[in-house]
C-alpha cells in the first residue's frame, strides 16, 4: 500500500477523526484524504462518515490493502483473487528488479511444488512467495527455506495446531502417519559471490477441506484450527522477516521444530540414496546422517522418515 495511504488507515484506525484533522497530522489536503478514504472503501474497508468523522467499522477479509495494514514487516503485498502460481509472478517481478514484494493469492490454478511436481490450490488455503534479495553468497539459501518452514509451523501453532518440520521444507503434523499442512519452495538466481534475487514460496493448507487436498495431505480446517487465513498470512509474514534477521539464529529455531531429528531417515540425493540416523542440521541447512558409522552431509534431496531400525 502507498505510504501516504496506509498513514490515512491507521489514522481511521484510532478513529473516530474527522477529514481536516487527518489532514493536518499528516500534512496533505483535505482533498488528498478525501480522495485515500475512497480509494480505501473500493478496496473493500468500510468508513462510515458521522458528524464526528470518519470511522474504520469493517475491514476486509483477505486482499492487499487489509494484509499489508495488519503486516509489521515492511513487505509490499501484491495479491490476486486467482493465480497460476504466485512463484511464478514474483519470479517475473523479481526478474524486473523488485524486492521485498509479498505476491499472495486466493487460490493457484497452476501450483508448484519442487522437481515439477503440482501443489494443490484451491480457495481457502494460503498461497504466498516473497521476493528477496539479500546480501549472502548463493550458497546460503537454504537457510530461507528453513526459515520459512519455521514461520509457517509457527504460525500454525497460533492457530492451534502444533506441527513439526520434516527436513527441509515440509511442515508437517503427526498422527497414525505425517500428513502435510505445508510446503516451502525455494527458487533463486545468484552471481559467483551474492544471490541476486530469492523467491520464497509457501503453500498452506489452511481453510480447505481434505477432499480437495492430495491423500497425505491434512488442514487446519480438517485439524480443528482456526481458519483466518489473513491471520496466518501476517503472523507468518511478520515471523519470517523476525527469523531472517539473524540467519545464524534460524537453525536453533528449525531444531525446535524438527521432527528429523533422532529419526532414522532415508534420504534420496542426486548422488543415490542415504539411510542412517538423522543427529543434527548445520548451517545453512545441511542435513548430517550417521549411516551406520559413517558421517554422511547432505544438502538437497528427499527426506523420508523411517520406522526405527
Ligand atoms: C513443496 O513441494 O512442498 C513446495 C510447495 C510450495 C507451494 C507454494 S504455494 C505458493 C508458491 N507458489 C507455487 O507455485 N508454489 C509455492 P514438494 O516437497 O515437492 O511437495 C509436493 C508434493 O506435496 C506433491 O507431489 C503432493 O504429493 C503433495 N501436495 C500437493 N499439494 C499439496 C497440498 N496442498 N497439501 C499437502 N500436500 C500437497
């Protein structure tokens, strides 16, 4: 939202206040806040206008202006009621020099996961991918990936759901077998020495029945949560930009959450498969296996979980 714009909402916000003094406190016309009070209710908030002045009653749902207000991180939001995949669109902003831009969408009519597999869109569940570009080598990337995994587990946990972190980007909730609540997929391009721009996707599963879902897949709906997607967005959003802070801080977070840790894992690499016990993550998101006396570091692959040995 415009700078200007967002100070007229939190203005109205404190309301009830009347159009001049707006004006005064933020040093615009009272045709300029006339013309913000407008633009606000297209976008869906309701201001009443009373012999005391303006006053905020309604918010929207879901969309732009209202997450962007709720948000402390300093993200712009770009949202679309339907998309083909917001990875996709915040690729092409990022492609156009933009940053710190939170494409967010309703629903995904062409989802993606990791490897080209699809992820599962439909209304109702949190489709968000943030354009970044930070100042790290190329190889440290994946400590964004666990970043966000820790944000979206902890943003369930306020909805009360508790879930755990399978490595690396799946969030998931344990019950007779693990069933996932989100996913985090990671696209980035990167010089020799710095990463030019990232792009941080997340999808999850939030006001969606099963049925649309894939089988081993759960939501918050299904778990009994609470199902305000805004509410999830910004406390996913504003734990994201917390943890990100301190890149070094982000592993301590991600071990709280690990479901793979202690766990025998079986883990398919570019290189063939690993099997052993699953001891400790490193920085920047390193997998260490101890397969069978062997200390094995992984940094991509597909971490399956496995019945003790
Ligand atoms: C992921 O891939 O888990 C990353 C998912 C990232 C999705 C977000 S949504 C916003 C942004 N825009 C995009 O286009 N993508 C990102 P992966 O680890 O490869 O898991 C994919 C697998 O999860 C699929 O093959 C299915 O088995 C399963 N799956 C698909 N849709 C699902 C859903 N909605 N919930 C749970 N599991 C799902």
């Amino acid at each position: 939202m415009q700078e200007t714009r967002r100070r007229v909402l939190d203005a109205l916000d404190d309301g009830p206040v009347s159009g001049p003094t707006i004006a005064e406190r933020l040093d615009i016309s009272r045709a300029a806040v006339w013309k913000h009070v407008e633009a606000l209710r297209e976008a869906g908030f309701e201001i009443d206008s009373g012999e005391d002045g303006y006053r905020l009653t309604a918010v929207p749902d879901y969309g732009a202006a209202t997450i962007e207000h709720a948000v402390d991180a300093p993200y712009r939001i770009e949202y679309h009621a339907a998309i083909d995949s917001t990875n996709r669109r915040a690729r092409e902003l990022a492609a156009e020099g933009a940053s710190d831009v939170a494409v967010v969408a309703g629903r995904q009519t062409g989802g993606r996961g990791r490897l080209d597999r699809t992820w599962s869109s439909p209304e109702g569940g949190v489709y968000v991918s943030l354009v970044l570009r930070p100042e790290v080598p190329p190889a440290h990337a994946p400590v964004f990936t666990l970043a966000a995994a820790v944000a979206t587990a902890d943003a369930a946990s306020a909805a009360g759901v508790d879930p755990t972190i399978k490595w690396p980007n799946d969030v998931l909730v344990p019950a007779a077998y693990e069933r996932k609540l989100a996913g985090v997929l990671t696209e980035m391009e990167g010089e020799a020495d710095r990463v030019s721009w990232l792009v941080v996707g997340v999808g999850a599963n939030v006001d969606v029945a099963a049925e649309e879902l894939p089988r081993a897949a759960t939501s918050l709906r299904d778990l009994g949560g609470d199902l305000d997607r805004r509410a999830f967005l910004v406390s996913l959003l504003d734990r994201f930009y917390e943890l990100t802070d301190d890149l070094e801080g982000v592993l301590e977070a991600w071990r709280e959450r690990s479901g793979t840790l202690g766990r025998r894992v079986r883990v398919g690499t570019p290189d063939g498969s690993v099997v052993g016990d699953a001891v400790d993550v490193e920085f920047p998101g390193t997998l260490v296996v101890d397969a069978d006396g062997d200390t094995v570091r992984v940094t991509v692959g597909d971490c399956e979980h496995l019945r003790p040995a």
